[in-house]
C-alpha cells in the first residue's frame, strides 16, 4: 500500500496519536500532519510534514527504538496535561464527577526499579528494554529515565547475565532497584537445566561479578546468589530490608508524594487501616500520627514491616498481619471504631475490599491505584453506598509512557 499523508487529530490512551478517522500513528502529536506507511499488522510514521509547536527533541537517543518510552517527543507541560485528560475521561467514563487536581510528574533520572532484559548473540551478551509492541531487543547503553546508579551499573550488569544462558530458552531478566545499601538485582526467566538450577560454575561467575561490581545483593527466586549487605529503603522514619523481588514504588519521588497525599487526606484521624500495605510504604508515615493496621498478602513483605518496627521508635502502634485480601477482605464490622480506611491494591483493583468499605460505617477512604479503570469499577461502589469521591489526583511515576496512577479521597 502506498504511503499517505494523515492529520493527527488527538493522542490516545496508549500514547499513540490518532487521526479524526481513528487511525492510530505512534509518535505523532495533536495537529500534525504526517506520512504514513500502512503495514500489515500497524501503521509507521514515515515522516513529520507539519511539526506540532508542542514536539521536542526526544532527550534519549535509544528513543523511537526502545519500547521504554513513547512520549519523549512531547512538551513536558503538554504531556503532563494530556496525562490529567486521560484520568477526567476514564472518570467520565465511569459517570463519575469530581475535582481532578493537577498532577505529579516524576523527574528523569529518578526511576529507582527497571527490568533489563538479556540476550546472547554468539559470544556477546545484549542488555536492554523491548522494542514496543515485539518479542525483539533493544540494546541499550544508556536511559534518560532511571536512576544514574541503574545507569552506572550497565556494563558489569551486562557482564553477570553471561553466565545465565546455560539452558538454550534461558531469556533472562535481571529486575534492578537502587537501594540506599547499593543496587539489589532479582533474576527471573532462567530456564532448569537437567541436573536442576544454576552450575556451580555458573553461580560462581555470577558471585564474582557482583563482588566485582560491588552489589547489594543478587537472588534467583529464593536462592540467593550473593548478598554483601542487605538492601533498605526507607519509608517514613523506618528503614526497612527489602525483601527480594519484593514490591517497590517505581520512583522515590512519586512514593513521597502518595504518602503525602494519603496522610492529608486522613489527619486527624486516630486510628486507620492500610490495606494491600506491602512492607510499609503508608504504614509507617500514617503511624506518625494514627494507630494503624497493616493488611497484604506477600508473608516476606509483611515480615519486613515488621523487622522494621524497632528502626522507627515513637510512632503509634503498627499491627501487621499476613492477610489474602482478595479472598479474605477485612469486612465491615472489623472497621468499627476506625477513622479511615487506605488501601492500595495491584492492578486488578479491590473490588471485594471495596464492597466490604462500602457496607461499613467509616466516614473516610483513601485509594491509590495504579490502574484508573479498576479505580472507576471500586469508586462506583463506595460513591453507590454514599461516599463522595472528593478528589483525584493523578500520579506519573512512569515519565514519557502511557501509564497514569492516581490518590482518589472519598469520604461520606
């Protein structure tokens, strides 16, 4: 098919300009006029004819390549407000009316959790993201978005994926935090081989670099590879251990504004329950000032948050449980007697817990989520039992991508 020229008319969910028509052209921005080239499966931009006065120059060279990011090309501001757009119309979608406050942008370089995906090519070990919307990947040797630690550490991180190829499936991904003790690395996507896991051989490459490099920790599973320190992070006044492969805000920017955000909207209160409450990223800053009961599933999360009790001393009392709250959600009549409920489920949202708030006589709810359409189906069940949802305010914690996240505060 020949290539033609297309006015964009708008940027969709995905991140993807879309034509009045509803052709969708990646890289493209409002306003534009572009060739395309129609393939089989997708449209490519061929060419910007007609730039938007809102097109930047993307600051990361593997950008366009690298499936990381999509929105590189656009103004900050612009960008940050299509991003406050896409959270009012998933709302309106849902029939829900409220104030959406002006967001959080997290800033480049900040991103503190990244998972690098490895590949062998002969004798040479490949590290890098995806190619967007492909199996294929992109080397890379340097990334606008994550934590200049991350970025530091490419080249040896390049050097401790060469022993994890002994299975030929073996498609390693070595998933790195920057902890405040150094970088932690968990490995998943290495096949069995017949005699079990890993070869001594191999196990002690992988020792050797990280010792070399000066990591925390590396682990594979629950087998730990090498550990010089234990990796911590703080939340609120406890520096807690991480658990390995354990769940962590992506960015420490955007966790310091959702704790913000969630202990405003419960002051005053006197007693409030952190469901789906991981290893303490609310539990800890709510406790400064309220008793708090602490809710989630993961047991080594959980154990965290409690190794991490006696690192804070003068908060209020903190009672964590290990707790299923999908299949076991604390129920209304546990709620008797508290002032506020904080829950922060996965992307499959609460929808049990947010039944079990609906029923209860709790005159606040706090919801982070990292899913706005999940977020819409649970906010229909507490504005449909009398809560109001006062305000949202949107979170991009993952800079120049599609994804949004959001603090909505309900109250009766």
């Amino acid at each position: 098919m020949a290539d033609f020229e297309a006015l964009i008319d708008k940027v969709g969910f995905q991140g993807d300009g879309i034509t009045a028509g509803g052709l969708i052209v990646p890289l493209t921005l409002p306003g534009e006029r572009v060739l395309v080239h129609q393939g089989k499966e997708r449209s490519e931009l061929v060419e910007v004819m007609d730039a938007s006065p809102q097109r930047v120059t993307p600051p990361c060279p593997h950008f366009s390549a690298c499936g990381g990011c999509t929105l590189q090309h656009w103004d900050l501001d612009a960008y940050s407000a299509w991003k406050r757009e896409v959270v009012e119309a998933q709302l309106r979608r849902g029939g829900l009316e409220t104030e959406v406050l002006p967001g959080f942008t997290t800033p480049p370089q900040s991103r503190r959790r990244v998972g690098l995906h490895a590949r062998k090519q002969g004798k040479h070990i490949q590290i890098g993201f995806k190619a967007r919307r492909s199996w294929s990947l992109v080397p890379i040797e340097v990334c606008s978005i994550s934590d200049p630690a991350i970025v530091a550490a490419l080249p040896m991180l390049r050097q401790l994926a060469a022993p994890l190829f002994e299975h030929p499936k073996s498609a390693p991904i070595l998933h790195v935090t920057a902890s405040l003790t150094g970088l932690d690395i968990d490995i998943s996507g290495v096949e069995r081989t017949r005699t079990g896991g890993l070869s001594a051989d191999a196990r002690m490459q992988v020792a050797m670099t990280a010792g070399e490099a000066d990591f925390a920790r590396v682990t594979l599973g629950d087998d730990i590879l090498y550990q010089a320190r234990q990796p911590r992070v703080r939340f609120g006044k406890a520096t807690v251990a991480l658990p390995a492969g354990s769940f962590l805000q992506a960015t420490p920017q955007a966790e310091a504004a959702m704790a913000s955000l969630v202990t405003q909207a419960v002051a005053g209160a006197k007693k409030v329950a952190d469901l789906f409450c991981g290893a303490g990223t609310f539990t800890f800053p709510l406790a400064e000032t309220a008793v708090v009961y602490a809710a989630d599933g993961a047991a080594p999360s959980v154990a965290a948050l409690k190794a991490a009790l006696a690192s804070a001393p003068g908060l209020k009392t903190i009672t964590p449980e290990v707790r299923d709250l999908f299949r076991r959600p604390m129920v209304a009549e546990e709620m008797k007697g508290f002032d506020a409920i904080v829950f922060d489920p996965p992307r499959a949202g609460a929808e049990a817990q947010a039944a079990e708030i609906a029923r209860s006589t709790v005159a606040r709810a706090v919801a982070v989520s990292c899913n706005p359409q999940t977020f819409v189906r649970d906010a229909k069940i507490l504005v449909n039992a009398g809560f109001s949802l006062d305000r949202v305010t949107p979170i991009d914690q993952f800079l120049w991508s599609a994804h949004v996240e959001l603090v909505g505060v309900f109250s009766r």
